[in-house]
C-alpha cells in the first residue's frame, strides 16, 4: 500500500532530508506476502514494514497510520449500481468474494464480523489466491456475476475495463487497518528519523485512503 498512500510522501521526504541513508524498497502485492513481512521483520532482514495490522507480535512495534475504505465491487448491470451508497445489509442475499481466511484471518474475520454486526452471515466464495481485496482476479469475478467483492477502493482506472463499479459501504462503514511495524528493540536513530517522518505527514488519526494491492518494506 505504501507506494499509494501518504507514506509515499515520508519516502521522498526522507531521502531529501537524509540524502547520505540508503533507503532499499520491497514492495509486496499478496496478503501472503504481507505476512511474510512479520518472519523478515523478525528476523532483522527488514527495518519497517507498512501492512495490514497482523496479530499481536511481542518482538514488533505496532502503530496505526491510516484506515482503508472498503467499498462494494458490482457488475455494472447490478440492480444496486444506480445508488450513491449501499447499505451493508443490502448485500445479505448476494454471494461474497473474499480470499481464503488462511491469508490473513484477522482482515477476513473484520469482514465477516462487519456482515454479522449488520445482521446476517455471509454467503462467502472464497478464492484461493492470496490477493488483497482488489486486483483483475476479484474483477473478472464480479463481472461475470458469481458475486459481490467487498473490496479497497482502488486508486487506479484500470479497473474500467472489467464492468465493475464501485459503491461505498454505510451500516457498518467498514475499513481495514494500514500500520508501520518494526523490532521494538530497533533504537537506531535512521529508523526513528523515518517514523518521525511518517507521523508528521500522516497524524495518527482516523482517517481515510483508496488503495490497490501491495504493501511496502524498507531496509536503511
């Protein structure tokens, strides 16, 4: 996510207030690879990592940064499609995309608990990729009419060629969480540089961002 967030912004930033840091980039595309981030940060392979928040870790930092809006993913022909929003309920009688929940239970058990708290359970088609939410897979999918994807609203047009539109979620308005993750034993200074960086251009209040696949990890 961090390539098309606020956080793209404390990169730049970063590296012209500290042109003499070598910043190394990896960007992950799949929910499996963000939970990979945990074993690299872990391990020391990794300085920071911007993912969804995973569980609890007693060797990592956690800290929020922003929260992604979820929106619902239609076939342009859905008798849903003429509405400015959509009420989560709506949605009790269609079939849910969602990834596998070995991917990444906590966003998945977030999803299906936002569907329970509006008052049904879903019908979920899981899918075997480990991809977030969004991407050519989940569109292809909606268009066709198999189901309904409740996904991060993307950022990018490349959607449009797949039939698909977007509508935002109200009663629950659900979001996903984006956090900075890194060793609480990490004292050095370039990292604290960087996370005073982060929380300058994006306060750790609640707010909102679209968003396609990926997340980001940095070595200094």
């Amino acid at each position: 996510y961090a390539n098309h967030t606020p956080v793209a912004d404390a990169l730049q930033t970063f590296r012209r207030r500290y042109p003499y840091v070598e910043l190394e980039e990896h960007e992950t595309f799949t929910l499996q690879e963000t939970l990979q981030q945990i074993d690299r940060l872990r391990k020391g392979r990794l300085d920071i990592g911007f993912m969804l928040r995973p569980e609890e870790d007693e060797l990592l930092e956690i800290e929020h940064v922003l929260d992604i809006e979820l929106v619902a993913a239609l076939p342009k022909d859905h008798f849903l499609a003429g509405r400015d929003e959509i009420s989560l309920k709506e949605l009790s009688d269609e079939r849910l995309i969602l990834f596998s929940r070995s991917f990444h239970p906590r966003s998945y058990d977030y999803v299906v608990g936002c569907c329970r708290e509006a008052g049904f359970e879903p019908k979920v088609v899981q899918r075997k990729e480990p991809q977030l939410y969004s991407g050519p897979t989940t569109y292809r999918i909606v268009a066709s009419g198999i189901g309904v994807g409740i996904v991060a609203r993307p950022m990018v047009s490349g959607y449009r060629q797949y039939d698909v539109i977007f509508k935002p979620l109200r009663d629950p308005a659900p979001s996903l969480e984006l956090v900075a993750a890194w060793r609480r034993d990490d004292t050095s200074s370039n990292l604290q540089s960087f996370l005073e960086i982060v929380r300058e251009l994006t306060p750790n209040v609640a707010g909102s961002a679209t968003v396609p696949d990926g997340s980001s990890a940095l070595g200094a």
